[in-house]
C-alpha cells in the first residue's frame, strides 16, 4: 500500500483567478430568485439550512425570495468557493416590507469558519437603525473597515433597494446604493481568512448556529444574490443594479512587479520588514526543526490556547463587545461571554520542560517578551528579556543566541487588545533528528494524481479557500514508493 500526503503552498503564480464560470469571468455566486439552487456557484449550490422561505412573483427582475415576520426563518449556502476573502463584490436587492424603524437589522451575512468573537462575523451589510445602512468587512486582527451611507431621501418600505459591497485587500471597501458609489474607506489589510457560510437576511449563520431569532423576527423581501472574486468597477456595479449580470469582470492580474500587490504578499508573509526576514539555514548543515508543543497559556486566570491551536482566524484576546479596536462599536449588543473587561495586556506561556530557541508570531499585536523560571519556592531565579515586536508586523520571527529550558514566556501589549494569532516555537539545530525515534522521508514533487480519488477532498478544499494565484499543489511520498505517473522517489 502506498501512502500520499499532499501539501500546498500559497504562492504567486502570476495568474488570473480561475474561479470563474467559463461564459461568465469572475463569477462565483449567482441566486436569481426562481428556486434555492443557485443559478451558479463555484462552490456548493444548494442550500446548507433552509426553512419557511418563499418565492413571489413581484421581484425587482421577476421571482424573489420572501422572509415572513414573526417567525424563525434560515436561508443560508456554504461559504466555501462561493465567496472569496481576499477580494470580491457583493450585490443583491432587497425590501423591508416593514416600515424602517429605530431596530436595526442586518440584511446580509457571511461567517468565519473560526474565530474568537461570539457572533463570528467576517461580513456585514445592515440597515442601522438610524435611516442609513453600515457594511464592514473584518480583517484577519479583527478591526473592521466599516463604512456608512444615509440616502437624502430614505427609501419607502415597499421599494426595492439594491445594495453592493466591494472589498480589496490593497484598497479598501466601497459600498454602492441604487448603483451609485456611497461610502467608500482607502486602505490596506489582510482579509484572508476562511469563511463558513453566507446568509442574506437574518441574525447568524456560523458552524455552531443558524438563525433569525430576536430583532430578526421581522421579514424581508430580496433577490439577485451575486458575487465576483474581485472589486468591480462603478459601471460594472450599475449593469448589476439593471438586473445584468457583467461579461467582463475578471480579476486582477497579480505580480510582484506591481508595488501594491507585491507589498500585499510581502507583509502577509512578514517578508516586509528587512532586518526581521525568517531565519535562513545553511545549507552546508544538515538541521533538525522540533515544534515544541505549549499546551498552558493564561491571560490573568483565564486560559487561553488560542495562540497556540494552529489556526490563524482564532486570537488572543477573544473580541470584546465593546471594542476598541476600529470599527467594531455596534448597534447589535452581544454579551462580553469570552473574556475579562481586563483582557488583551498580558499573555504567559508555560513552555514545556525541553530546549526552545525559536519563536514566529502572527498577528497585529506589538510589544516585548520576557522569560522567566521560578525555583522550587516560585521565586524568579532567571529572566531576562526576549524580544520587542515593532508596531505594524503581522508575522516576525525571533532566533536566540542559545537555547531556553522550560520557563515562562510573558509577552506584554503595548496597545490592550491588540490581537496575536499564533505564538509558535521551536528548537531548531544543526543536528540530524534524534535517535531511537521513528521517522519518515518523503520527496516533493509538482506531479498531481488527478486518477487517485483519496486525493479529491483536500484538494477540492483547497481549490475553493484560495484563489489561484495563490496556490499550487505538490505531492510527497515516502521513499521507494511511485506514483501513477511514474515517477518514484
């Protein structure tokens, strides 16, 4: 029997997207009205939760979808493929039926597959409650660039309204009302990140609940669900805004020639600040990298792992209600659930009883680690400090001049609740692995097995979590195995 293991990397190949329907560039999402099935869909068609939606006959562009008040009603489609982070427009219609009141209520929805906030919102587009509409798109460290538009004139409950949300990591986010540009905020972020599901009307729709339950229990009218993987251009918003879907919208072509896009992948990377580059080995050694595994971390009595889980979209500290950090003050008031008010200054990781001598850090948070060692009577015997992290990194990465053993690292914030991703270490050597352990050797290659169905799940996954130009795939196997196509390591 062999074994595979496939690996992926997100690389800049120099390419246009991919997800694309061949008569349509760009598309990845298209719900007209006529039935729940999507009309196109890069990703999964059908609904994933579905109950008490209707279809009418008196749509802006012929049959739309009804939201009936008064009771818990779900329309929502798996994130995955149908919507992509980095870059993208949304666009639909939609109708109050209600009079417009001093409730707010959202009116599209998309989810994180994970995070540290109770509502898990990446996406949003809301009537306010105060005659004008918010829409935000969060970035990986959790500030939202928020924007806000309120019409001269508001519009009638019985009037259709068609909104769009278009987001860029290298521009920013543009909101468009009745097809004309209304709010738009200029800057840069990092919006990768994996989603979960994407809901128009309603409340939430996460991997641990969908509904429309609280100040949801109102309804609405919408139809014309569509979305591109990058920002479309203001006339190709007002084709959409006429009911016409646009032939032309295909997404950039990226490459490291054009500043803004190579800075994009840079800071993503932490490949932006030049005296903090990853550490690179000689290659006149031979070096064994251990993970060393922290299994106690602690912010005040809390503990705390999700710096340590291996999952970017989770962070330390949890995400306040309240928030300072930008864009996150909301009409919609969720419990404090996760954290103290006191939360987000100070992190300490309980490292393992082995050698350590190498730390990466992702995320926005800036300040200095420290490492400390108590004696048997919880005296500090040994300390000294490790590093500062700079303001404005998201990944860096820290090598010592000789190993730790065991201890505690304390890192501080310089700005409360700045959030921190990952906090991962390692002992890197110029040795050959261990004795007496079992190993494995595997050999790299760019050769697919597109006639091994094992291989189908994960690379479905990762077809539709990242863009084109931003991935390739590579096959390893383990010494003396081969493949189907004749290559043998």
């Amino acid at each position: 029997m062999r074994f595979f293991m496939i690996i992926f990397m997100t690389i800049l190949c120099f390419s246009t997207s991919g997800m694309t329907a061949a008569e349509t560039p760009g598309l990845l999402f298209h719900l007209s009205g006529d039935g729940f099935t999507e009309d196109y869909a890069f990703g999964d068609p059908e609904p994933a939760y579905l109950k008490e939606i209707s279809l009418i006959s008196d749509g802006p562009h012929g049959t739309a979808f009804h939201a009936p008040s008064g009771i818990d009603k779900i329309i929502t489609y798996n994130a995955p493929g149908n919507i992509c982070a980095q870059r993208g427009t949304l666009s639909f219609f939609f109708r109050s039926g209600l009079p417009f009141g001093e409730t707010p209520f959202k009116l599209f929805y998309v989810s994180y597959v994970l995070n540290s906030c109770l509502d898990m919102t990446w996406l949003r587009v809301d009537y306010n409650g105060e005659q004008g509409f918010d829409a935000f798109v969060t970035d990986v460290n959790m500030a939202r660039v928020r924007v806000r538009y309120s019409p001269p004139t508001f519009p009638a409950s019985d009037e259709w309204i068609h909104l769009a949300l278009s987001w860029d990591e290298t521009r920013g986010v543009r909101l468009y009302f009745n097809g004309e540009l209304a709010a738009q905020k200029d800057t840069t972020a990092i919006f990768d990140t994996g989603l979960a599901y994407l809901k128009p009307f309603g409340r939430f729709a996460t991997p641990g609940t969908a509904t429309d339950s609280c100040g949801h229990i109102r309804g609405c009218d919408f139809d014309e669900i569509v979305i591109f993987d990058s920002m479309l251009s203001p006339e190709q918003i007002r084709l959409l805004t006429a009911g016409t879907i646009p032939t032309d919208a295909t997404a950039p072509t990226r490459s490291m020639s054009i500043e803004r896009y190579r800075n994009e992948w840079w800071h993503r990377n932490g490949w932006d600040k030049p005296d903090q580059l990853p550490v690179k080995l000689d290659s006149s050694s031979t070096w064994s990298v251990r993970k060393v595994e922290i299994h106690n971390v602690y912010d005040q009595k809390k503990w705390t792992w999700r710096t340590n889980d291996g999952m970017r979209e989770s962070v330390w500290p949890d995400a306040y209600n309240r928030s300072r950090l930008p864009g996150r003050t909301d009409y919609f008031i969720e419990p404090d659930w996760y954290c103290y008010s006191t939360s987000g200054k100070k992190i300490s990781f309980t490292m393992p009883d082995e050698f350590w001598n190498y730390v990466e850090i992702s995320g926005a948070a800036y300040g200095n680690a420290v490492y400390e060692k108590l004696d048997t009577e919880h005296r500090v015997y040994d300390a000294s400090d490790l590093f500062t992290r700079a303001k404005g990194c998201e990944r860096t990465f820290h090598l010592f001049d000789s190993a730790y053993t065991g201890g505690t690292v304390i890192y501080t914030n310089d700005v409360q609740e700045t959030p921190m991703g990952e906090f991962t270490v390692f002992h890197v050597t110029p040795d050959m692995e261990p004795l007496g352990i079992c190993t494995l050797s595997y050999t790299i290659t760019n050769i697919d097995e597109p006639e091994n169905n094992a291989l189908n799940e994960v690379k479905d996954y990762i077809k539709k979590r990242f863009p084109a130009d931003e991935r390739t795939l590579m096959l390893a196997l383990p010494d003396g195995a081969g493949n189907q196509n004749g290559f043998e390591a």
